[in-house]
C-alpha cells in the first residue's frame, strides 16, 4: 500500500499565493506520475495539474502560467506552487500517485482544503 498526506492549505486572498506539498510513503518499487486535482462544491473533480517521472509536466487551461509542479524524487513528494490565486480556485485540493507499469495502481490523498477569499 501507498499513502499519500498531502499539506499547505488553508485561507489566502486573491492574488496570494500557497505551496502544497504531498509526501508519498509505503510500497514505491516501481516510477509513478504524480499529481494534483481539485473539486469544488456541487462540481465533477478536475485535473489541476501532473508531473512524470521524469519532470514532464501538464495543466488545467484554467491554471496555466499561475501554478507550477515540481516533485523531489528523492523523498517522494510533489509540490503544488499556486500564484495570483482566484476565488475561483477554491476546493479541496487532491494528491494523486499513478504507478506507470501495469496494472497502473492508482492511490489518491485525504484532500487539503484551499479558500481564496477576501
């Protein structure tokens, strides 16, 4: 089994910024992507963004050119960098590790909950 605990959210203004951070723990034997996901009240969970193995990396239209993605291979832990923040970004913030051989082991975090908000 994998854990994810992801870490970093909370209250921030428009226009702030916050760092997410979520630490992969357990049985890693394998290269995994990972990422990040978000779903607000009443709406479907969304990709935010994604990182490979090796550092390639993808986003939400709606997220381009405000976030960036990084992870530390060496501890097993992404990053979420979050700039200019919109109170449209407000949701829980989801941690996602993919295993990249079959059978594609899929875990998900806890959620960090992010509110943009004046």
């Amino acid at each position: 089994q994998v854990q994810l605990v992801e870490s970093g959210g909370g209250l921030v203004q428009p226009g702030g910024s916050l760092r997410l951070s979520c630490a992969a723990s357990g049985r890693i034997f394998s290269i995994y992507n990972m990422g990040w996901y978000r779903q607000a009240p009443g709406k479907p969970r969304e990709l935010v963004a994604t990182i490979t193995n090796g550092g390639r990396t993808n986003f939400a239209d709606s997220v381009k050119g405000r976030f960036t993605i990084s992870r530390d291979n060496a501890k097993n832990t992404v990053y979420l960098q979050m700039n200019s923040l919109k109170t449209e970004d407000t949701a829980v913030y989801y941690c996602n590790l993919v295993m990249s051989v079959p059978p594609y082991v899929e875990y998900w975090g806890q959620g960090t909950q992010v509110t943009v908000s004046s």
